[in-house]
C-alpha cells in the first residue's frame, strides 16, 4: 500500500509542476506587451489592394488573368468535346442494344439470363 501511495503522490506532484509551467508561461504570453501580435509578424507581405500596386504589378496580374481565363477557356472546349464523344457513343450503344434486340425477337440469337449471346443451330 505504501508504494501505492508514493505513486499516487510522484504523479499528483510532477502533474501539478506541469500545470503550474503551463500556467505560469500562458500567463506571460498573454500579459506580454512585447510580443508580436499575429498580424504584425514576419512573413511575405502579400499586397491585397489594388490601388497601392505598382503598373509593373498590375501588368502581371492582369497576364496571370488574361492566362487563366485562356486555361479556362481550354478547359471549357475540352469539356465540350469530351461531352459530344459521350454522346456518341451512348448512341452507339444504343444502336447495338436495338439491333441486338432485333435478332433476338426474330430468333437469330439468344440471349442468356447472365447477358450471353448464343446463335442457334439448325
């Protein structure tokens, strides 16, 4: 029972110390007037208003617009063409499915329950 209460104690202990750390350092932080707010640290400086940039900027920017909408506009004939090839062949297929249709009720092919074509013999 004695060691069981030397553990129980060691843990309560080193928990409290820990907290105590936890606290006395989130503490500082937030009563430090030294540090650097979030906003004002270091990093890129990103320019967001467009008043303030420069023509050079301004000129790549609207490079970087004028290439998009030029991908886009790419993407867009893609999309375009690859909808119209679909289209084909869903009516491709639903040629086939007809004709297959067809032989089958003039008794040219049967068709199997698990999807099979057979021909039947003389």
């Amino acid at each position: 029972m004695k060691k069981h209460a030397t553990a129980l104690f060691a843990a309560f202990l080193i928990t409290t110390i820990v907290g105590l750390g936890m606290f006395v350092i989130g503490g500082n932080a937030a009563i430090n007037k030294d540090g650097a707010p979030v906003l004002n640290s270091p990093g890129d400086k990103v320019n967001t208003d467009p008043t303030s940039a420069s023509p050079t900027q301004l000129e790549q920017y609207q490079n970087l617009v004028a290439q998009y909408q030029q991908r886009e506009q790419q993407y867009q004939s893609e999309l375009s063409n690859a909808q119209n090839q679909l289209d084909q062949a869903a009516a491709t297929i639903q040629q086939y499915q007809r004709l297959l249709q067809f032989l089958a009720e003039r008794g040219v092919i049967q068709v199997g329950q698990d999807g099979r074509i057979f021909v039947p013999g003389n």
